[in-house]
C-alpha cells in the first residue's frame, strides 16, 4: 500500500528523471528518483500537492518500471482524483475572524483583535485562536499563527517522541528532533538518526501525530519500506493502516493552511 505523503528515508541526495504514460485520455508525469542505495521493491506514491513520485531498484530500466505504472495507473488515477477534489473544497487562508484552524485535530474560530497599545501574541482559549495585533493585517496575523503553531509544534512533538521512545526498544538513546516546514512529508530520518517533523502535523489529532513519530522511529532500525519495517510498524502501532488513513484524510487541508 503506497503512502501518499512521502516519509523521507534515509539516502543520498536523489538524482530525478521524469517518465510518463497515459490513462485513458489524461497524460500522468511520474517522477523517478534513482538513489545510490539499493531498494528492495517498487514503491510509488501520490501526493497531496498531486505529484506522482516513484522509487525503484537502481537495476531496474526505465521500461520495466513504465510497465509497473501502467500496472497501476487505475489506482494512480484514482489518487490524483482524490487529492483533486480535496483540494477543490481547500478554501484559502485569508486570516480573518471567523476563519477556523486546527490544533490537534479540533477546530478552533480565529479571532482578530486590534489592539494598538499591546504586544501582539496568540492565545489559545474558549473554542478561540485569539490573535491580538497592533495593526490589522493579513500577513502579520499569518506570521503570528506560523510561529505559534512552530513553538506548540516543538513541545507537543518532544512530548509524544519522549512517549514514543519507551515502546522503541531498538534505540539505544533519543535522537535529536527539528522542526522543519516541508510540502509534502510529514516528518523524515536522517543518516544519523535525527529526526524532522513537519510542524503542520501539529494541527492533527495525537494519535496521528503518534503514528508519524512511531514511523520516523522505526527507521532508525529499518531504514527502507521493507516488510520488516512493516512488521515492526505493526508491533508498536497494530492500527497504524487505519490512522495513516485518517492523516492521509485531513492531508489537503493540513497542509494548505497556515505556513
């Protein structure tokens, strides 16, 4: 089962190529990173941005992974519909009262207030996102959100990682964490183990948010999508499929909202 939002493992930096096919009338570009470190099997994944991303041995052609496409292309085209018609319903951020947001997986109504004499700040209370600027203005506001969500980000994350760690018996100690923007991935595994989470993931419920660090984790003991990597997701999180589904789910929404 692919996984549309991609979950960076570790690798060199990848050198892409782009291949493509049609299904029925509609051209669908794919991109092909080949990396230096062998993969065990084709993977291919959709993205909620509606990119088409594929990872395949080094060994195997261009040909032979266009046939595997073509394989799955009713499927392929079934996700870029999907993330389509989400992103159709995503209206944009305009940062105005009224407006709702998330914060672990709940809905708050965002409250604009001009208060000229005061220090701006954000304020978390009664069902309201409570945002005090001196000046009204879009991009403050904005600006206000993004670095409220980044610092709640770095203290919920070092809380569910430090809960995550005492069912991951595999490492030894706990990694370094960053908080970092990204697109398309909700968190990844670096090399030497660090681990960068997406501080959108911040707006999902806990348990979703649980599911990412637990993958991130698991990396550190298998680095690639293998079946082993499967396996110990399943040990740790045996509803892992079902959560993964709803965080795919709220993925356009997510993603598209502040930051």
């Amino acid at each position: 089962m692919s996984v549309p939002i991609v979950f960076a493992e570790r690798s060199d930096p990848p050198t892409k190529h782009w291949l493509s096919f049609y299904y029925g009338d509609e051209l669908i570009v794919v991109e092909r990173a080949a990396k230096a470190r062998q993969v065990p099997r084709l993977l291919i994944k959709v993205d909620p941005d509606c990119r088409v991303l594929v990872q395949a041995p080094a060994d195997a052609s261009d040909e032979k992974v266009l046939l595997a496409l073509k394989a799955r292309g009713r499927w392929i085209h079934q996700q870029l519909n999907h993330f389509r018609d989400q992103l159709a319903h995503v209206t944009p951020r305009q940062y105005i009262s009224g407006e709702t947001h998330y914060y672990l997986g709940k809905q708050y109504v965002l409250k604009v207030i001009e208060a000229p004499g005061e220090v701006p700040q954000v304020r978390l209370l009664r069902g309201m996102l409570e945002i005090s600027v001196r000046q009204r203005s879009a991009r403050k506001v904005r600006e206000l959100l993004h670095d409220w969500y980044k610092k709640r980000a770095r203290e919920v994350f070092t809380r569910r990682l430090q809960a995550a760690l005492m069912q991951s018996i595999w490492v030894s100690q706990g990694p370094p964490l960053r908080i970092q923007t990204m697109q398309t991935q909700w968190g990844s595994c670096s090399p030497n183990g660090r681990i960068t989470l997406n501080p959108h993931l911040v707006k999902a419920p806990r348990i979703c948010i649980d599911y990412v660090v637990l993958h991130e984790l698991c990396h550190i003991a298998e680095h690639n999508h293998s079946e082993r990597f499967y396996r110990l997701m399943t040990q740790v999180m045996p509803q892992w499929e079902r959560v993964k589904g709803r965080l795919d789910g709220m993925a356009a929404v997510l993603l598209n909202g502040v930051v």
